[in-house]
C-alpha cells in the first residue's frame, strides 16, 4: 500500500503479464510508465491528450519566460540560464519519480524503472530533441530571409558540454556491463562530475542579459524590472503546471497505444520516452521561435547532463544496473548521435543539416526495435 501511495504499481512485467524478454525492453521506460494507466474512455483519453499537450506548451510559455528573468536577477549569462536553471527544473520531475522507483520500489522490476530513465532520457533528447531544433532554426530562418545554414552559437562551449556528456556516458555503460562487488559506490563520482559542470558553467562570464532584451514578466507585464520574487512564483507555478500535465499525457500516451493494439515493450521503448522529454522539447521550440538558439541547445545540452548524472548516481546505487540488448542500442544510439555533433561542433562547422540529421538515429533506433521484438 505504501508503494502505491508513492506512485510506484506492479513491475512492468507484471502489469502487463509479459514474458522475460518483454520485461527487458520494459528496463528503458521513462519514469511515468510506473502508473498504470486506468481504464478509460478513448474518448476522454483523447481530450486529456490534446488538453495536457496544450498544457504543457502553455506552461513552457510561462517557464521560460520566468527562468529567463531569474537568471537575469542571479546574474547569469543565457547558457548558464538553458544549461543549469532551465535544464534543472525540466529535468527534476523525471528525477523525482527515478527516485521513487530505486528507492522505494521492493522488486527487481520497479527498480529497472530507474535504469530506463537513465537511458531513455538522453536518447530522446540527443535525437529527436536536437533534430527539432534544427527544423526550426531551418524553418523560422527561411521565413525570415536568413541564412538557413548557420547556427548562431558558441560552437567550441556547446562542444566542450557534448564532450562532458560523452565522457560521464561512456563511463555508466561501461558500468553497465561490468560486474563487481563496489560498483554502486562509484555512483557517487556521477554526482561529483555534475557538481564540477555546474561550477564550470558558472566560471564562465558572459554577463547577465540585458532586461530590455527580454520579455515582460507574464505576472506582471506592465513592470519593466520585476522582483525575483515575482520570476520565482512564475517559474515554480508553470514547473507545478509542466509535471502535472506532463504525468497526463504519459498516461494518455500509454492508454492510446494498448488501445491501438501497441505492444507493452513498443510503448515503452517509442512513445513513453518522447513524452517525458515533451517539456525539453517545447521550451526549445519557443526559444527558436523567440530567436534564441543558444538558449534552446543550451536547455537540452544541460538536460542532457543532469540525466547522465543525477538519475545514473541513484541507478548505480540502488540496484545491479546491468544493461541488456535494448538499453545498449539505445547507448549507442545516443553516442553515435552525440559523437557526430561534437565533431562538427569542434570543426566550427555546426549548421541546422547535421543538427536535423541527428533525428535519424531515433530512426534507426525504432528500426532496431521493430525487428528486436518482431512487430
């Protein structure tokens, strides 16, 4: 009764009554596929969709608006906003229920919840969220007149956080499949490492935005220099408002494909992953739009880090983290995505082509599922 309280049902495997392989490809769930979904009225299942996605887009309005105006107050430059304030308050949901399930879970099947967020996550983001931002910059810039080439960036900073990531990634695979006595320990030095990326991101200066360059506080849009208290109250309001409805659709997500005929392991590996990194992606696609590239990579970049650390720490902790076919590929996936931006990042060769090219190792990814599990 008091895992249910906490959030935390029967084992995926079962929930859905399936067999080891399938309770395998279930290790790479996002965080909300603990919560069974209930049965429910495709009809309502639908509205609840549609409602908590416009939810979440709203929401984001709000959040980035407000990190922004924290950031400014805190002095921060607008890479340090995306990669530490923005990334931190997207990515801390997600957090919170991998804690839920490695901590509390009781069975070996809750606890590879945890292990699946650790890889899931920055699968979807180093793929699909990446390539989407590309798409827009492509988009916005060619109905601007711009050059739809080039990506306005600190190329060499954003090299050196997909350098960081693939160095802390690389490590917790290799963990991955390794097998001694002392390795949950090593959990620790996943926390030490994102606690020298935060220092890092502060030591650089870029100095804080200039107040005339952003928009009104939503909360107060007539005052032209609001209080952090007021930024703080709007930023707290819409992350309350992004991980209520982001719990939404997961389960709307999840409800509409066992309605659809969509196995278990499909949903969980596919669809499950993409709607948890739903806030990521959005408050991307609203920075694109606002002109702010930098703060958009940034967002995901530092989101990225934080899921490569912080879930990684209590997964390594907490239970054997062993990975197995699914969770490798989708590692390898990952690096091979992250590994080709880093090269063009470092070359000063970054254009919206190969960031939007990215997207195709989600493909490859789905691909390899598909023929995995023979759908």
């Amino acid at each position: 009764m008091a895992q249910a309280a906490l959030g935390v049902s029967p084992a995926p495997c079962e929930t859905f009554g399936r067999d080891a392989s399938s309770c395998r490809a279930l290790r790479i769930v996002a965080p909300w596929l603990s919560l069974r979904p209930a049965p429910i009225v495709m009809p309502l299942a639908l509205f609840l969709f549609l409602f908590s996605a416009v939810a979440i887009y709203a929401a984001c309005e709000f959040f980035v608006n407000g990190v922004e105006w924290v950031g400014y107050r805190l002095n921060l430059g607008a890479t340090a906003v995306g990669t530490l304030l923005a990334a931190f308050g997207t990515a801390l949901p997600e957090s919170a229920v991998t804690f839920v399930a490695v901590v509390f879970g009781s069975t070996p099947g809750q606890k590879d919840i945890g292990v699946g967020a650790a890889l899931g996550g920055p699968l979807v983001l180093a793929t699909l969220a990446y390539a989407v931002v590309g798409l827009a910059v492509w988009r916005r810039s060619g109905r601007a007149g711009g050059d739809r080439r080039v990506m306005a960036v600190n190329q060499q900073r954003l090299a050196r956080d997909q350098a960081w990531f693939m160095a802390i990634f690389v490590a917790k695979v290799a963990l991955g499949v390794l097998v001694f006595s002392w390795k949950p320990w090593l959990g620790l030095l996943f926390l030490l490492a994102y606690g020298c990326y935060v220092k890092r991101e502060l030591a650089v200066s870029e100095g804080a935005a200039d107040a005339q360059a952003l928009e009104p506080l939503k909360l107060r849009p007539h005052d032209s220099s609001p209080g952090m208290s007021w930024a703080l109250v709007q930023t707290l309001l819409a992350l309350l408002v992004i991980a209520v409805a982001s719990h939404v659709f997961v389960q709307q997500i999840e409800a509409i494909g066992i309605w659809a005929g969509a196995s278990p392991h499909i949903t969980a590996l596919l669809l499950s992953p993409v709607a948890t990194e739903l806030p990521e992606i959005m408050n991307a696609l609203i920075w694109v739009r606002q002109g702010k590239e930098r703060l958009a990579l940034a967002n995901i970049s530092g989101a990225m880090m934080i899921q490569a650390t912080i879930p990684s720490s209590l997964a390594i902790f907490m239970t054997p983290w062993h990975l197995d076919t699914p969770l490798l590929t989708a590692a390898a996936m990952t690096m091979l995505s992250i590994g080709f931006l880093w090269i063009s990042l470092r070359r000063g060769a970054m254009r919206v082509a190969p960031l939007a090219t990215v997207g195709l190792a989600y493909l490859a990814f789905i691909g390899f599922v598909l023929v995995y599990f023979g759908v």
